[in-house]
C-alpha cells in the first residue's frame, strides 16, 4: 500500500513537470524564427523525451510491483532516486525556459541512470513528511529545593543517632564571707537522647518496549523519580513530622513569636519588615544568631512594593536589595515551598540532617511478574534523619506575619 501511494505522487509530480514544459513550450515556439531548424529540431526532442518519460514510469509501476512482491525495496533507494529524479526535472525546466533565449544551449533530458536496476525504488521523497525532534522534554518545571542547601549535614555510621543534653540546671553562685558555704548548690542534671534513620522510597514500572525504543527514557525516568524524592525530602525537612516521617522538620519545632509585650511607637502601622526585625531580636536574645529567613517569594514581592500614603516606596535602611535580599543582614530565601503569609527564622546551622544511605537507584529484571509483561521496575531508596536539639528550638522563630503585626502594633 506504502508503494502504491508514492507512485500516484510520483505520477502527480510528472504531471505538474509536464505541464511546465507544455506551457514553456508553447511560449518559444510563438517567439521561434521560422528559419531556425536546429532549435526546432530541439523541441522536437524534448517532446519524443516527454513520450520516454510517460513510458518508464509506466515500466516503473511494473518494477514497484514486483519489488513489492519480492520485498526488495529499501528506504535509501527510495530517498536517493527520489531526491535525484526530481533534482533532475527542476534542472530540465530551468533549461527549457533559457530557450528563447539566442545564448540557448541543446540539452538532452536523462533519467535513464535513475533506473538501472530493476528494483529501483520510487517514491516523491520531498513529499513525505520527515520529522525533526526537538531535543528535551516539555513539561511543566518543579520548584528548586532549599532546605539541604542550608541546614548542616552528617554522615551516620549507626542505625540510631544519640547524643547528651543538659536537662536541669540551678545556678547556686554567690558572693560569701571566708569559711562561710553558699546557701544553696548548683545542680547539673543530663540525659540521653536519640533519633532513628527513617527510609523514604518510591519505585516506578516501566516497559522494556520504551526503553528498547527511546534512547533516552531510562535517563529521563531516573531524573524524574530523584527530582521527587529531593522535593519529598525537602518537604519534611521543612515541615515534617514524627507521626508522618519519622522526625520533626524545622518548621514543627521552632519556637512561635513572642514579643513578650514589647510593640511599635504608639500611632505606627507595623509591616513585615517590622515583623521580620522582631523576630529577629527573638533569636538574639535566646543567644542565637540567626542566618536565614525563608519565606514565601509572594511575601517577598509584598514587601518590595510596600509604599507609605504618598505612594512612595518604603525601604528600610537595614535592607539589602539586589541578587540577595536581606534583612538587618540575614538573607532572605524564597521558596514556594514555603506557606504564603508566614515565615520562618533561624540559625540553620543548629538544624542536622544524617545520612545513612545516599539515594540509590537500582533497575530491577524481575519482581512480581515483571518477565511475563516485559516490565522494568526501577526503585529509589535513602535513608537518614534530621535533628533539632531540644536546647536548639530557641534558635529558631515562626508565626504569620498577620499574627505578628498584631503583636506588635501598640493599643
């Protein structure tokens, strides 16, 4: 059927070329001098050529028939004659039309060569479509994650992770006379605690007929399933919890706001930048520095465009534009991640993630009855904890900023 369709292009195609001739034709000889017997004798020519053409297509239909029959035809025979013979009748016409011209040269249409064998392939070639891939895959982009980027990082030899804090301390220090003890003494009290790996795991089947027959799938499908487990990780790190994960993210354990009383001015509006600043000097009195504020990019464009009544921006002096956005000198980070109209405050350094084992990707033959369907069956695996001390917690403040400007608005 394939060949039966290139042949009526083909005749289509000869057609339209005789045409051109035809019609070339009638226009020279309108314009010959009479005298001129060897131009004549040219055209005649190209006339008995058109008779041997109309000929050999129909022996070509003979040749396609049985090539078809025999099974011998091949795409680069078909690309080659077909670029070819065509190549050649556009060739014809532009040397038809110099006719009229007194420079004109006699010339001799060839397509003999085109059919030395008799299983010559034919085919319009031009006039198959022939598609050209765009490299890459189109899909929608993920958001990058943060939270690994900024919390500190451990490598664990053990199933558990245990370390010592201190429980209870009294502070029995003072002033006395010589000989005389102190009145009451200091009490130190510690205890151990511990944090288990957690596993995070996904897998994905795939048929052995898409890899056979897209090069590049499995790199496509491995890319897709780490893009996920980071997201998922980078989730939990931020908001996760013991019940659901394994372990608290940071967000779950950070310490809400407090402004213990203290507000703006009495008559001033307080703004997230504001709320940001107060925060902030939570950290500090809890001894902490803090090094990252992650936020919504909403928030952060809402901050920006602040303005006062007149429609002027308001900018804080102790903010930093540019590439790194900051507040009194503690970068902002903006993520998606992150829930629009809250924030969160921190020194990440006192949040730990351990690793035990780093993701490993393994492309399994045979699980379930993966060999009868000619299936694939691709896992990722990881395992690994994140730690936030209890003494730690302080280190880090979280709230809406709505909350927040409440607190600190004076009544």
């Amino acid at each position: 059927m394939v060949y039966k369709m290139e042949k009526k292009e083909l005749e289509e195609a000869l057609a339209e070329h005789g045409k051109a001739i035809e019609l070339k034709n009638e226009e020279i000889v309108k314009g010959l001098n009479e005298d001129n017997e060897k131009l004549k004798a040219e055209l005649e020519t190209m006339n008995k050529t058109k008779d041997v053409m109309q000929k050999q297509l129909d022996e070509i239909a003979v040749s396609l028939k049985k090539a078809e029959k025999d099974g011998k035809l091949n795409e680069e025979q078909k690309a080659t004659f077909a670029s070819s013979l065509r190549d050649k009748l556009n060739k014809d016409i532009q040397k038809v039309s110099g006719l009229s011209r007194k420079d004109a040269e006699a010339f001799k249409m060839e397509i003999k060569s085109f059919l030395s064998t008799d299983n010559a392939s034919i085919t319009t070639g031009s006039l198959l479509p022939a598609y050209q891939l765009d490299p890459g895959v189109s899909k929608a982009p993920d958001r990058s994650p943060f939270m690994l980027d900024i919390v500190a990082r451990g490598i664990a030899n053990s199933l558990t992770i245990y370390w010592v804090q201190r429980k209870t301390r009294t502070d029995g220090t003072e002033w006395v006379d010589e000989a005389t003890a102190p009145a009451a003494q200091t009490v130190l009290g510690y205890e151990t605690k511990t944090a288990a790996m957690q596993n995070l795991s996904e897998f994905i089947k795939v048929s052995n007929n898409s890899f056979d027959d897209i090069d590049w799938l499995m790199s496509e499908v491995q890319t897709e399933l780490v893009t996920l487990m980071v997201l998922k990780l980078d989730a939990d790190i931020l908001n996760g919890t013991v019940a659901a994960n394994g372990f608290d993210g940071v967000n779950t354990v950070a310490t809400a706001f407090s402004a213990a009383g203290d507000t703006m001015p009495t008559g001033v509006t307080p703004n997230k930048w504001d709320a940001l600043s107060y925060a902030l000097t939570q950290i500090q009195l809890a001894n902490f520095m803090a090094n990252f504020i992650v936020l919504n990019p909403s928030d952060v464009r809402d901050m920006k465009l602040t303005r006062d009544d007149q429609g002027a921006y308001l900018i804080p002096p102790t903010m930093a534009t540019g590439m790194n956005v900051a507040v009194d000198g503690v970068r902002i980070i903006a993520n998606n991640g992150v829930t629009k109209g809250s924030y969160l405050v921190g020194d990440f350094t006192k949040a730990k993630f351990w690793s035990r084992k780093e993701m490993d990707l393994k492309v399994w033959e045979q699980n379930e009855d993966d060999v009868l369907k000619q299936l694939k069956t691709i896992t990722l695996y990881m395992r690994g904890t994140l730690v936030v001390k209890d003494a730690d917690k302080l280190a880090f403040v979280k709230d809406t900023f709505a909350d927040t400007i409440t607190e600190i608005t004076a009544v």
